[in-house]
C-alpha cells in the first residue's frame, strides 16, 4: 500500500502544507485526495505569497478585480477566500464520511494580528462567517495575546487552528485555553460537537536554531564535545514526543471526559514545519518518529513526495518517551535554554509570516495598478 495511505491506518491523517489556483484547477489536488488519501490543506502567508504573487495563475482574477472598486486587502481576502473555499469543498466527502475528524483546510488571519487579542478574534470570526463552511480552520498564532483569542474563539464555535507553537509550556497552555472555550460553551448552553481545534507544533526550525550550537560546542573539544555532537539533530523529536505526553495529560483526565460525553473532540496535535532543512538529515526526518494515533502530519510536497517514495510507516510516537526526556535534559547540561530559543522562534515565525505578507500586498498593489492605468 502506497505509504502515505498506511499512515491513516495507522491513525494519523496527512496535510499538504501548500494551496494554489492551479492545483485546484487542474486536479492535481484532487488526485491528491484520490491516490494519496490525503485529509486536509494547510496555509499561511508565505503558501499565498508564492501562489500568487510568483506565478500568473491569478491574473485574470486580479484583471477581472481590478475593474472594481476593491481596496487591496480586499483583493487579497477576494483571492484567498476562493482558494479556501474552493479547496474545502474537495474535501467535503473527506469531511463527511470521517464523522468531522479529518477534510480540513487552514486559513491564516493577518499575521499582523499576532499581538492583537481583539483584532485576532473579530478577523477569525469574519473570515469564519464569510467562508462558512464546517471543514475550516482559522489559524491563530499560539502567541500570549493569540491565547485568550483561541478560548474566545472556541467559545464562539469557530474551529481554530492554533500556529507557531514551539515550547511545551505555550503547547499546554493553548491545550488550556482550547478546554476554557468549550467549557464556557457548555456552561452556556451550547453545542460542542461541530467544534474542532488542532495545535500546530513546529519541529525542523527547533533543529535549524539548536544544531549550530551544537556544532560550535562539538568543535571546541572538550568534556562536552561528545554529548553535542549526540544531541544534533534530537530536539525537535524529543519537544514533540514529549508534548504528545502534554496531549494526554490534557485530554486523557476527568476533566476532557466531561466534555466528551457532550460531545466535545480533543484538540488534535498537528506536526508542522516537517521539511527538513539540514541535507544532512533524510527527507523523512520528522515524520517516520511521529507516527501515533491521533495525530495530523503536514507536509510540503517535496517531504509528501519522499515520503510517498521511501516511508516505512510504523506506530512510533510513543516510543522511548523517557529517551526524549533526556535529550531536553542533556541540553540543559550543555547551557542551552530551550525555552529562550522556542520563544525567540515564536517571534521569528511571526516575522516570518509578516514579510511574505507584505510582499504579497505590495505586489497585489502594483498588480492592480498597471491594470487601472
């Protein structure tokens, strides 16, 4: 069986963490879901900067707007909200014959918003109104201020997609403000079982921040030369084994039972950032040692199509959880804070998703004023 579509067996469903017009045009994504039974679409700005604004399979829409009296972020929100729109729809059956638990497609709010409560939660719940389509998520930075906007959001029904998370400690309390939200729903009333959350927990980046500090202390020599040179390459996994024990802490008590037998899902981990940026490491790097039930991996294309290739599919999450411990311990011996260098990632990821968000306005804004000359 095509190894991409053992991994649901398993229990774990796959995301393409990419989206374009052409792709829903010409039934690449479609194949997609037919030969790869792949369950769900992740974006972000950088996704619609390169689909957008470096290809032309937009130029017609954006002629065809331009005619208009549209504002530029209106452009913006006019194009991508086709695109989300159009992609969750391909995934309706996927939706529907999973009972809810898979058929997903991610949109971002403005990644200007990552310090904005208030901003956060009245754009997700616009974005939500104007898609309206069940199979959605709004993304949602796991920044301090994203925090109370996810429990607001949950509160309000909207399914939520929380980014960026990077430390076990933001990973708990997203996996808290998840709870709050549906617990402030039942208390008032409402319906918990249309809604659902992921949190989106980033692993190669954790690596690409870490390892040249390894290099550097495996250079000097020494008596630490040894363990630096062992721990390359092992703390994203380790994060990540060690979050899927925060998963369970959270969502395996009385606490979430109550919820359950209303009707509530748990906050499902999704693995993000699964690209592997060192040539070094194989293709699968962080995917093969993440394998576990339930559980969402997105991948880029490149990482999909090795995968598809070479994956050797097996329950492995739960495997050596103590082995992850210590790793993150043996980095504290080498004086590396991890939880210094997850939060400088956190707002590294924000800037990350601002600049290419800004450059696709800035196109968009010359796009439409060549076609209004």
């Amino acid at each position: 069986m095509n190894p991409l579509r053992r991994l649901a067996t398993l229990g774990q469903s796959v995301y393409l963490d990419e989206l374009g017009r052409g792709m829903l045009r010409d039934g690449s994504l479609q194949r997609l879901i037919d030969e790869d039974g792949i369950h769900g679409v992740t974006s972000n700005p950088a996704i619609f900067e390169k689909a957008i604004a470096r290809s032309n399979e937009y130029d017609a829409a954006i002629a065809e707007l331009a005619r208009g009296d549209h504002g530029l972020e209106e452009v913006y929100e006019t194009l991508v909200l086709e695109d989300i729109g159009a992609a969750a729809d391909l995934f309706a059956d996927v939706y529907a014959d999973s009972h809810g638990a898979a058929g997903y497609v991610s949109l971002e709010v403005s990644p200007r918003l990552a310090d904005d409560t208030e901003g956060t939660v009245a754009e997700a719940r616009r974005l939500w109104a104007q898609l309206g389509r069940p199979n959605v998520f709004i993304k949602v930075p796991g920044t301090a201020a994203g925090l109370p906007a996810i429990e607001q959001l949950v509160a309000d029904g909207v399914n939520v997609n929380v980014t960026l998370l990077f430390g076990l400690e933001r990973y708990a309390a997203v996996a808290e403000a998840y709870l709050r939200g549906l617990e402030r729903r039942v208390e008032a009333g409402l319906p918990v079982d249309g809604v659902a959350s992921v949190a989106s927990f980033f692993l190669s980046r954790i690596d690409v921040a870490i390892d040249p500090v390894l290099d550097e202390l495996a250079a000097d020599g020494g008596t630490v030369a040894e363990t630096a040179r062992r721990q390359r390459g092992r703390a994203a996994i380790a994060s990540a084994k060690l979050a899927w024990t925060r998963y369970q802490d959270a969502f395996g008590g009385t606490r979430f039972a109550r919820l359950a037998a209303a009707g509530a899902r748990p906050q499902w981990l999704l693995w993000a950032s699964t690209g592997t940026k060192d040539p070094a490491y194989p293709a699968t790097k962080y995917v093969e040692p993440l394998i576990g039930a339930p559980t969402i991996t997105t991948l880029p294309r490149e990482t999909m199509d090795a995968y598809r290739a070479e994956g050797d599919p097996a329950l492995r999450l739960t495997d050596d959880i103590e082995g992850a411990r210590r790793d993150l311990a043996a980095l504290a011996e080498l004086s590396i804070d991890l939880d210094a260098v997850t939060k400088k990632l956190e707002i590294e990821g924000v800037e990350k998703f601002v600049k290419p968000f800004d450059a696709l306005l800035e196109a968009l804004d010359r796009a439409l004023t060549e076609q209004r000359a």
